[in-house]
C-alpha cells in the first residue's frame, strides 16, 4: 500500500538541526587551534591549514545559511552580524592561502584580530556569553514544507527562544527553522519598516505572515538594515 501521509520525526526545522558530538568535537578541536595562533603568534603546521579551513567554514556557513545546521553554528560563535561573519570567512581564506606560501608567516595574526576572530571563537567555545546592550534580532522563519511562507519577526531576547516557543505551542504541526537573521539595533523600527515594505505580500494585517518568495524578502530586508545600521 502506497502511504504517503505527511509523518514529521524531527522536533527542528531547517538550519537549527543539532550538530554530531563526533562533528561537534572536531570543530571545537580546530576552534582551539586558532584561537591558540591568533592569541599567541604560534608558528602554524601542515595540520593546521586545515583547522583553518574548518573554521572558515563555520563563518562561511553562518552568512550563506545554506546548511542544515547554520543557525546552530551561528548561535555558537555568538550571532555576529552576517557581514561580520563574510569578512572573517574571506579573511581567513586569506590567511590560509598566506601560510601555504609561507607556513611560518604569522602576519594574517593582526587581521584576524582586528576582525574580532579571536572574540567570536571563545563565544563559541563557551567562554563569553555576553550580549550587546541594546541589541535585538530580525527574523526570518518557514517550513521545509511551505518555504515561500514566511513568519517574519523580531525579538529583543535570543532568535532560539524565540522559536522554541512557538515550535513549543500545540497548534504548530511542523516546526519553523530559521531561513535568516540580522543582529541589529532598534529590532522593533526595523521590523516595522519591514512589514511596511512588504505589506503587499502580508497575508493578514494581525499577523507577521508573508506569502512571498524567502530571496526577494531576504533582498529587501538587507537593504532596509543596511540603510539603517
């Protein structure tokens, strides 16, 4: 018999999916590593090139969040901004690409931390916790199933509690995942400036749904916060 009836197993949605303690232990691994060389000039090693590669992905999969697991990372490295998260990806792609010429060359060091690197992997480690006074979030939410119908919100406490609540409410069948987020000040101006622009794409006048293609809601939202912040 031929069943295809929707079954929804896991409890996440698309970008918060938990990372593999094995994955999980190699990242850190690699985290360490350059954090070790940005905090204390070692000399780099064969081995290392690829830790910073590892690394480099981390930021990589933040700003294209494109991967299953991209808000989970973001979240660990302490939700930099996405045009924080494409320097440092393009700075350490720098870096690597200078230490396969010279694999003693510690120049790249200062860059990198005039990028905040070194601040963002010791979030991800667990050593800073700390937000930003001020700071807030626009959000931009869907289903695997209906990913043109979007939730798009702000909120002044963390995007993951954000949505464990609402994916905690009895009448929500498939969990949201996170499409995008933007760190930025006054969340809530923002927010309204957003649904302003987009109000012709609103399904309801009460509520924070549009029914509009996730990169022509991406495009303007980048716009507006790129104007503002």
């Amino acid at each position: 018999m031929d069943d295809s009836r929707v079954r929804i197993s896991e409890k996440w949605g698309f970008g918060m999916a938990p990372v593999k303690p094995e994955t999980a232990a190699a990242r850190a691994k690699s985290v360490r590593a350059v954090q070790n060389w940005i905090g204390h000039n070692e000399l780099a090693s064969a081995e290392f090139l690829e830790d910073l590669s590892v690394v480099k992905g981390l930021f990589t999969r933040c700003w294209k969040a494109d991967q299953w697991d991209w808000f989970t990372v973001w979240s660990q490295l302490g939700r930099p901004k996405m045009k924080a998260c494409k320097r440092v990806s393009q700075k350490l792609s720098e870096a690597r690409n200078s230490l396969k010429d010279d694999i003693e060359d510690t120049s790249p060091i200062e860059t990198l931390r005039t990028y905040s690197v070194d601040h963002y992997l010791a979030k991800y480690l667990g050593v800073e916790t700390r937000f930003e006074l001020g700071v807030g979030f626009i959000y931009v939410l869907s289903t695997r199933e209906q990913k043109n119908f979007l939730k798009i919100g702000y909120t002044d406490r963390t995007v993951d509690e954000r949505i464990k609540e609402l994916n905690s409410a009895t009448a929500i069948a498939i969990p949201f995942g996170v499409r995008y987020a933007w760190t930025v000040k006054n969340a809530r101006g923002i927010e309204k400036m957003v649904h302003d622009t987009l109000r012709e794409y609103r399904i309801r006048k009460d509520r924070e749904f549009f029914d509009i293609d996730f990169y022509v809601a991406k495009n303007e939202i980048d716009r507006i916060v790129d104007e503002l912040e």
